[in-house]
C-alpha cells in the first residue's frame, strides 16, 4: 500500500498487486457482500436537532456522522437546485471528514456517491466537477489506508480497498463518456448576435468554462478573452481588497484580468452560490432541507431560517 500511494509512483495498478489478498479471503468475501448492500439507512423524520453548546448530548447523538444519515442526501442529489450543494459536501467530508464519519454514515457517503456519479454518466452533466470530487477523496483514502491500525478508518482494509477500486472504475467512466451532439439543428449559440453572446458568458461563475468555451470555435475564442468579461468574473469572486493585492499587468500595460482571476483563485476561494441549501432554524435549532416539516413553535417558521453553506454545516459539528 505505501508503495503504491507514494506521490512519485502514478501506476494505480500497484496498489491491487502489492496487497496480499491471501491473509485474509474469507473475511475479504464476506466485506464484499456486505458492501453490495445499497438500501441506505433513513429515518421517518428528514430534519436532526443541534444542540447549543458542548454538551454530553451532542457528543453522544449530534454529530456529522448522524445528520449525513437523516438529511436525506439521496434525494437532495436529484433536484437540480441542491446538486452543488450536496457534491461541494461531499468534497469537504472526502478532504478532512471522512474519519470522523460512523461506519453507517462511511457507507451512506460512498452510495450517495455511486448515486452521484451514476447520474453524471445519464446526463452528461457537471464531468469536471464529479471528477475533481473523486480525485480528492482518493488521494485521502491512499493517505488514510497507510494508517490503517490506528483507528482511521472503520471497517477491514479489504473493503476499503474494494471502494477504491470502485472510485478508479467510475474515474475511467467519466474519463471515456463522449459528449453527444443533440440531434436539433436550428439556431446555434454561434448564430445568437455578439452582444447576447456575451451576455451569456457573463453568466457563468468559472473560468475554466470561459476557456472550454472559447475552444470551441474561432469567434467564440476572441469574445472569450474579453478584458471586460474577466474583469467582471474577478469582482464577482474576489473583494477589491484581494484583487489589489494580485495586480498583473500585460505588455501593453494593461490590468490582464484573466491571469489575475486563475492567480487569485489560487490564492484565495471563490464565491460559492447555490439553488437551495441546507436551513438552520434559529428558533429551535433544527437543521434540515427547505420546505421539509418540522416541530417549530415559533410563530412564523420561515422568517427563522438561516441558510447555510457547506463549511458552515460542517462547522456545526466540530467541538
């Protein structure tokens, strides 16, 4: 395992090959078919109340692990407006949750997963950023699997080994799809007059679909360098205080806005916008979906609600 998760060896085959699977293939068996098992764990009610405070209750009930099981995630993954949300999540637990997730909680996250991705290869939808999210949690996992006896993990390494083999397979899926071209042929974006173009443009949030975008034919490479275009994309994200500090100039003495945006989003995060969220109500301190019911006293429930972003739910669980 060490010598397969080591930063200079890129051959992931190496990790398969340097397990000894013999030591232990009656358990390994029995890990695997336990492991097909894709009814997830649901409670009746879709909300979880978060205790105020550090208290013996929370330590014992409310916890990360917990709410990933009440909330609902399954069908969160399904509606448009949530699907960020939930894969952002996602991408945080992988980087530094992963561990302080139950055993049930663990496996709850790599179904929702497998859901995740499965939808991805229908729609042909949101490739790059399912692709960054399996990225990350694999590069922990390999971290995570040289641990393995100190409590990192919950489970036989051989399940583990198991789920990183899935996250190569669903990686090889997303890596051979082939984008197909809609059998409509009417009016094409490029038909649309310049200024509608760019107005388009305007709307979206990341650079890198600027620079996909423009890739796609010669008109569309010129309206994608637009000074104005990457101008507007650094102060949509950044605070004029931030982009001061990350001043470049081009040869003709110009603000190059497009260096500056891929300069700062190194340095600092974007601004994350989302369809729906997660909502804490402050009232009763209950946290769950908008529109899910649940057992508020307080007059007007909705003028309560505060809605959270992924760190922030996180955060409600860290003490």
């Amino acid at each position: 395992i060490h010598s397969f998760c080591k930063k200079d060896d890129h051959n992931k085959e190496n990790l398969f090959n340097s397990i000894n699977y013999d030591v232990a293939a009656k358990k390994r068996k029995k890990d695997l078919l336990n492991n097909k098992a894709r009814t997830q764990y649901f409670h009746q009610e879709k909300w979880i109340y978060v205790h105020k405070g550090s208290t013996k209750e929370r330590h014992g009930y409310c916890t990360l692990g917990e709410a990933f099981n009440r909330l609902d995630f399954s069908s969160a993954i399904l509606d448009s407006r949530r699907f960020n949300y939930v894969v952002r999540l996602l991408e945080l637990i992988a980087k530094s949750q992963l561990t302080s997730l139950s055993g049930i909680a663990q496996k709850n996250y790599m179904n929702i997963l497998e859901k995740v991705v499965q939808k991805v290869l229908e729609d042909q939808q949101n490739i790059r950023l399912i692709r960054e999210l399996l990225q990350t949690l694999y590069t922990s996992l390999c971290t995570l699997v040289q641990r393995v006896g100190k409590s990192v993990l919950v489970g036989n390494i051989n399940m583990w080994v198991h789920r990183m083999e899935s996250i190569l397979h669903w990686q090889q899926q997303l890596n051979n799809i082939q984008i197909t071209r809609p059998a409509f042929k009417g009016t094409t974006f490029t038909d649309l007059p310049l200024c509608l173009q760019l107005n388009i443009m305007q709307r979206l949030s990341d650079g890198r679909d600027l620079v996909s975008l423009g890739q796609v034919a010669p008109d569309l490479q010129v309206l994608s360098e637009d000074r104005l275009l990457w101008k507007k994309l650094c102060q949509y994200h950044f605070t004029d205080r931030q982009i001061r500090k990350r001043l470049i100039l081009s040869d003709k003495g110009q603000l190059d806005w497009k260096k500056m945006y891929f300069k700062l989003i190194r340095c600092y995060p974007r601004k994350e916008q989302y369809g729906d969220t997660l909502q804490l109500c402050r009232h009763c301190h209950i946290l769950s979906w908008k529109g899910t019911d649940h057992p508020c006293t307080a007059n007007n429930p909705e003028t309560c609600s505060t809605s959270l972003s992924p760190q922030e739910f996180i955060n409600l669980f860290r003490f």
